[in-house]
C-alpha cells in the first residue's frame, strides 16, 4: 500500500479583513458607547494600510459587557501591524 505524503510549502494570506470585538459595560451610556466607538473607527483609519474600517454591530451579549464588532479592510501584507 502506498501513502502520499504531501507538504504545504508555501501559504497565502487570502483574507483582507479583520475582525475586532469591543466590549462595553452595560451601564455605559449608548451615546457614550457611539462616541467610543466613532472615535476608535477613527483612529484606525488613520493607518495608511487600511483601506476601509466599519461598525458592523452588536456581536454578542455577553454577561458582563456588550460585544460590539468592528471590521477592518486592509493591505493583507500588513495585516499583523495592523
């Protein structure tokens, strides 16, 4: 019987997109979560490797906070400095 051995040489990073999970207290305000989260977008786009960065929503209640997502498009070369 034969078995094929096979190598993974090379990997390609295919994936442009990040994902990040903001956790915020339940009794924080929601127009102090909204600036919170406006001004974090804001500082992320200031990176020149990335190309786009949006709220996408509520991720996840969870017991302690809420789980806010934020996505981030960026120059997959870059996308552990980032």
């Amino acid at each position: 019987m034969n078995m094929l051995v096979r190598n993974i040489d090379e990997i390609d990073v295919v994936s442009s997109s990040i994902f990040i999970t903001l956790p915020l207290p339940y009794e924080l305000p929601v127009k102090r979560a909204e600036i919170i989260i406006a001004d974090i977008l804001n500082k992320i786009k200031e990176s020149e490797n990335v190309n786009e960065c949006k709220y996408i929503g509520i991720n996840e209640l969870s017991d302690s906070s809420i789980d806010y997502l934020i996505k981030i498009d960026c120059n997959q070369l870059y996308k552990l400095q980032v």
